[in-house]
C-alpha cells in the first residue's frame, strides 16, 4: 500500500506561504538526501511525501523528517 502524505511548512516570518513551499521543496531537492513533489491543492501550494517502499524503515522516515527541518531552517 502506497502512502502519500501532504503537507506545508509555515515559517514564523509570515513570508507568502505559496511561494516558500516551492522554494523549500526546491531546496530540499537540491540538497540530494530525498526527493519531494508538489501539488496543488484547493488553490494552494502542498509539499507531497511518499512513503511507499515496502523496505522502508524508521531510519528512512527519521532521515526524511530531519532533512526537511534542516533544510527549512537554513532556507530562513
């Protein structure tokens, strides 16, 4: 069973959200340590996780969540 988890990331600055979940996934594609995708939903900009292998382990859940922290914290 494939997993799809949709999210934004909303920095304490106020900055337009739309525009800063496009640069973060960006980021997060440049840095190389996982891949997202982005989609529209409702009008609004949502940042797409999947978490659909079949080996994947905590650590790879683990790995993904602190390089999407780490790179949101260096993108402000």
């Amino acid at each position: 069973i494939l997993s799809l988890f949709s999210f934004r990331h909303i920095p304490k600055d106020g900055r337009d959200l739309d525009a800063h979940n496009i640069a973060l996934t960006n980021a997060i594609n440049d840095d190389g340590r996982i891949y997202l995708t982005q989609t529209k939903h409702d009008g609004i900009i949502a940042i797409r996780f999947v978490a659909g292998q079949f080996d994947m382990a905590q650590k790879d859940a683990d790995i993904a969540f602190e390089t999407i922290l780490d790179v949101a914290r260096n993108l402000a």
